[in-house]
C-alpha cells in the first residue's frame, strides 16, 4: 500500500507510527517532494488532504485517522 504523506502532518506522522509498530507493509510518499506523488494523490481522492491511502487494488481511503484506517484495513487489506 502507499501512503500519501506531507511533511509536519500530525495526522501522517501517527499513521505511519501506527502502521510500522503493526508491521504493515507501506510505502510513504512525500508530496511535497514528489510531484507525480501529489498529482497521483490529487487523482485518486479528488482532493489534497494528507494522508491519502491506496491499496493495490485501487481501494483508496483520504484524510483519514487512525480509527478510520484500523476500520479500513478490516475491511480491505489483502489477506
């Protein structure tokens, strides 16, 4: 899964501490240093609001907090 971060974000910081202490495999994409992150990111959720999840299947959860992602990856992360 990738993740859609910005630098300073409370909000990314405590997603990307809750996913590593869980082991969860991601990739964070700062985008403010990449372009094509940030465009992909504006794509995919129709705003810009960080943090931004996709999944590989295309399943995309934006502006969220932790309560919100512990639901998603219920829901949705690949077995």
């Amino acid at each position: 899964m990738i993740v859609y971060i910005k630098p300073g974000c409370f909000w990314c910081t405590d997603a990307l501490q809750w996913l590593r202490a869980r082991s969860i495999a991601h990739e964070a994409l700062d985008v403010f240093a990449d372009r094509a992150a940030f465009d992909r990111m504006r794509a995919i959720s129709g705003q810009t609001k960080a943090p931004t999840l996709e999944m590989p299947d295309g399943k995309v959860l934006a502006d969220f907090d932790i309560g919100q992602l512990e639901l998603f990856l219920k829901e949705y992360r690949p077995a």
